[in-house]
C-alpha cells in the first residue's frame, strides 16, 4: 500500500508533455513535429472532405444516442474487418470483432486478455516501438515479462531482419506473444518485405507464438489501405484460413488491435477495434465472449459517433472512393515533404547521409538525432520533437522546411 502524499510525481508521456511545451511556446516560427497527427499545408487539422460529408449526412438524420451493444456498433464492425481483411474474409465467422476505445484501447483489450487467458510467459515488443505498448503490456500484464526485439539497425539505417529473427529463434518459447506493426512502423518507418514477413510467420508458426498485430497507419504506407493490410493477411490465410493448409500444430489464435484515428482523422473520437482469429475449426464463441465480459467491466459499451462516420463513409461506394482519395492525399502530401526536406537538407550541404528520409515510410522519419541535438532544436530553434530523433513529417511545409533544414543543420555542427 502506498501512502497517497508520498507518491512521486510521474512525469507526463512524452509527446503529450511535448505537445503542452509547444503550445506554451509564443515564439511565431515554433514548429511541432511531436505527436503524430497529421497537418495540413498550413500546418492546420485536417477534418478529410470524406468525414465532413459523412458528418452532414448523420446530422440531417436526426438520431439519437442510445447506448450501443457491449461489442459495439455492429454495422462498424463489419466494416472495420473489411477495411482489414479484405471483403472476402470478412465475412469468416472465425474472425469476431469487438469495437473498442481507438488502438490504444484494442491494444488494452487485447494485452488483458492475453494475460487472463493465453498465458504467455514472454510478450516480445520492437526496440523501438510506439512507447505505450510497453505501458500497456506493464498494466495489463504485470507478470508477463517484456523482451524486446531488435528491430532497427543503426548503421544501416533500417529494419533489423536478421537480429529480429535471432532474438525470436533464440528466446521465444510456445505461447508466447509476438507484437507486430503491420505496415508504417512507429517509429522507425522501416517495415518488413514480403519475403522477410514470410519468414517471420515460419518462425511463429514452427514455435506457435501468438501475435498480436498493431494496426495504427493503415494506409500511411503506401497510399494504399489493401496494400498495407497484406502482413495481416498473409498470416491470416497462412495460418486460419478457411482453405489454409491445415498445419498440424497452429498457434492457438491471433489478435488484431486496429485504430481508424489518423486513417479518418478521428483521434479524438476514440474509434478502433479489436479481432479475434480463431481456427475455422473450432468455435470463437467461448474467446469471444470473454472478451465481451472484459468490456462490460472495462467501459460497459463503446461510443457511438465514430464508429457511425466510419459506417457511413463505407456504406457508400461514393464517399469511400472519397475516403480513399483523402487516405492518398495525406500519404502523398507526407510523401512529398520527405522529399523536400531530403533536399532542402542536401541544398545547404548538411554533414551526413539523408537518403533515409524518403526510404522510411508512414507517417515519421526516425532521423538519427541524438537527444542532445533534439533538445537543442528545441531550445534553440523551437523545433519540437521526440527525444528518440523521431519527425512526425505532416508537421513540415513548404513554409517552414527551409527553417527546419537549417535549423537541423546548426545542432549537428
Ligand atoms: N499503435 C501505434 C503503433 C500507434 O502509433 C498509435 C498512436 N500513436 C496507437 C496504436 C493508438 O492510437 P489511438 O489510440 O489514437 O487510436
């Protein structure tokens, strides 16, 4: 038990803490490259056309705002798995889903439920990853013990393939829980390729690991939604498939936690979901309705608004065709600034190599700062960003790169 007046003042997460700095800040050419939220070219939210229309919509239908089903607005889960699996497999009764508090809350969800009912020794997470996802797993399973998986090479400036595979081959055991970012790593934009996916899943499959994918920036990778759902896909078909080869010894299920808030640009409306895999020949009833009784006690029922702007955006092949025309131009915009900032670094001769600006995808680049550089453009310059070196690149514009460029230039001397 601890006395209440001697507990220390934890420090507030950082892009939060980070975000508050910023906006304490009167100097008139600060530049907020913290969390990641996307901006517009004026450095501005931006509410996506598609969402605005979706919005209207519901208004002239006067509804009301009745409580939802513990498992959520059902016409939102299903196309929530659509967006995820693909039309095809959506319809699979051995994929259930349940909608949650956005992707920190299918994250939760899924975290307490591995740690009630999969019982896994070890939860392996990337080094780096989203830094809540070591939070969350400390919460919600305090006796599952964290290891951490080399993911990013330093030197080479990319994914960490080879140590991935080592540290999983070496200390992961049957059960264990694997997190993956399927597309658009947080924070390193450096993803696995196809083949390096495919061999990941030999490894959880021979070992019959569990994985639960993060799903935050569908979308964010290659302008492409179906695109950059594939990792997710393929371990789907590769091991719970309806005409999957049937292996002998499967890993017992997988779960997939996915947040729609920068895809429709709906942070604060607190919209995800969370699914469930089972194997198509056994029930999911009995899994999912644990989960169901975690929710109950957890927030009784998800919030409505949404899961019904989803819902309309992809009842209508009209406004989803809209939907995914804003999804490219937020990708292409970010696309473009890496490029601009790659050059405009390149332009006034920067010391070092930038090619790794426009090779990251999604929505950051992992620059190579040190904490020491960052906390000078910070303090110096008003350029803020996390300590760890990561940009969240929709912060950038043709107005303030030229700032930013010399600016970075100046703290690396
Ligand atoms: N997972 C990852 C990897 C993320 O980067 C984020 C957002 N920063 C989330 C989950 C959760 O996002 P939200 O709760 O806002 O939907």
């Amino acid at each position: 038990r601890s006395s209440l007046e001697d507990m220390p003042v934890l420090p507030l997460a950082e892009s939060f803490a980070l975000t508050a700095a910023y906006n304490a800040d009167s100097f008139p050419d600060k530049v907020n490259l913290g969390q990641g939220v996307y901006r517009d070219e004026n450095s501005r939210p931006w509410v996506l056309p598609s969402v605005r229309s979706a919005e209207e919509r519901l208004h002239k239908q006067n509804l009301n705002h009745e409580y939802l089903p513990i498992t959520g607005h059902s016409p939102f889960n299903q196309k929530a798995r659509q967006l995820i699996f693909g039309r095809e497999l959506a319809n699979h009764q051995n994929i259930r889903t349940i909608q949650t508090v956005a992707g920190t809350g299918a994250n939760h969800l899924a975290a307490l439920f591995c740690a009630r009912y999969v019982r896994p020794k070890n939860v392996f997470i990337s080094d780096p990853s989203w830094d809540n996802h070591y939070s969350i797993w400390e919460t919600a399973g305090p006796d599952i013990t964290q290891k951490l998986y080399p993911y990013y090479d330093a030197v080479a400036r990319s994914f960490n393939f080879e140590g991935t595979m080592a540290e999983l081959e070496d200390s992961a055991e049957e059960n264990d829980i694997v997190v993956l970012h399927p597309c658009a790593h947080n924070p390193t934009g450096h993803d696995p390729t196809h083949d390096q996916w495919r061999k990941i899943a030999e490894i959880v499959g021979r070992k019959r690991l569990f994985v639960v994918f993060d799903s935050a920036y569908q979308g964010f990778a290659s302008g492409d939604p179906d695109a950059d759902a594939w990792a997710i896909r393929n371990f789907y078909s590769t091991f719970f498939g309806y005409s999957s080869p049937l292996s002998k010894n499967p890993p017992a299920g997988m779960l997939v936690c996915q947040s729609l808030s920068k895809n429709f640009g709906l942070y604060g409306e607190r919209i995800g979901a969370l699914h469930l895999i089972t194997h198509p020949s056994v029930s999911a009833e009995g899994a999912y309705s644990h989960l169901i009784r975690l929710v109950r006690s957890e927030i009784s029922c998800p919030a409505l608004f949404g899961a019904r702007i989803v819902d309309t955006i992809w009842s209508d092949s009209e406004l989803r065709t809209h939907w995914e025309k804003d999804v490219k131009t937020m990708a292409l915009r970010i696309q473009g600034v890496r490029v601009a900032l790659k050059s405009e670094l390149e332009k006034i001769n920067t010391k070092g190599d930038w090619s790794h600006i426009t090779r990251q995808i999604g929505m950051f680049s992992y620059t190579g700062l040190s904490k020491s550089q960052v906390q000078l453009l910070r303090e110096v310059h008003h350029v803020y960003m996390l300590d760890n070196g990561r940009m969240s690149m929709s912060g950038l514009n043709g107005k303030n790169i030229g700032y930013v460029a010399r600016a970075i230039k100046d703290v690396i001397g």
